[in-house]
C-alpha cells in the first residue's frame, strides 16, 4: 500500500464518527446511510490528492462530507421511488456505535432529518461543540449570519421534538 493511501486510510479511521453521524443526519434508512458513508469515503479519497494542509483533515473532512451529503440527498430525492432495495450477499460495514436502543438519540435522528440541509449541517457543528466562528468558516457566511440561523434551526428541532412527543402519548 502506498504512502498516501496508508495516511489517509489511517485518518479515515481515526475520523469516521463524523462521517457515521453525518450519514445519520441526512439519510433516514440504514441502506441509505451506508451508501451515504461509502459515498463520502469515495469522495474524500478522490480529492485526497488536493487536500492542501491549510487546515486539520477534520475540517477538510467535515467540509467535504457534508458537501457530499447534501449532493447525495438531492439524488435520492430524484430518485426517491427506489428504497430498501434487498441485495443478498452483501454485508453491512460495522457501525462505529450502536444507538437502536437509544429512543432519544432515535428521536432527535427523526427530528433531524426534518430539518433542511443548511440547518441539519448547523445542528450537526453545533453538536460537535464548533464556536460560531468556526461554523461561519465552515459554512462560508458571517458569524452574525451563523447565530442567527443557529437559534432558528436549533429553535425548529425543539419544535419538531416537542410535536414527536406530543405524538406519542
């Protein structure tokens, strides 16, 4: 194995939560979340190459994820009439955790997916404890700009997980 397949496999492994919980936050269904992750793996390795070190692999990697998530959503909304498609043969890769039992992590998950890409992709660096600063960066808007649509999308979820609980009673 080459040198630079061998680093990025490396860092690959050490950040593949993020692109699990980013696979979760966009995909509502299992199949659709590993084609997810398979996707965002394929598209950080072909641009591997012009991964310039100006910034952490991390921030690279949550940039390109989340660029490949939102890319990735549009396509299956096109083509939203094929689901759950049963391919025998194949195995699932091993998730990083297990949450099935979680009914509150499963919750917010629901709740998420509700949400529009932009918000998903504010909910998702706030969660992972980004400043305002950082997102802006992430997300190329000013940080003005990022608090405000940070309260509202984390204002929305608040909404939706309310209505889900009212549901359930």
């Amino acid at each position: 194995m080459s040198s630079p397949e061998k680093e990025f496999l490396e860092k690959i492994e050490k950040h593949k939560g993020v692109v699990f919980k980013i696979s979760k936050m966009y995909m509502d269904n299992k199949d659709d979340q590993n084609d997810l992750y398979q996707e965002i793996i394929y598209q950080a390795w072909k641009s591997y190459g012009d991964f310039q070190k100006r910034s952490d692999f991390s921030t690279w990697l949550y940039r390109t994820a989340l660029n490949t998530a939102i890319v990735f959503l549009r396509s299956e909304k096109k083509r939203s009439f094929i689901q759950n498609q049963n391919v025998d043969g194949l195995s699932a890769r091993q998730e990083p955790y297990n949450d099935t039992d979680d009914v509150n992590m499963k919750r917010m998950y629901e709740a998420i997916h509700q949400l529009s890409p932009i918000d998903k992709a504010l909910i998702f660096f706030f969660l992972e404890g980004f400043s305002g600063k950082e997102i802006a960066v992430q997300l190329g808007i000013t940080e003005v700009n990022t608090r405000v649509k940070l309260k509202r999308a984390k204002e929305k979820l608040k909404e939706i997980i309310t209505k889900q609980g009212a549901g359930s009673h």
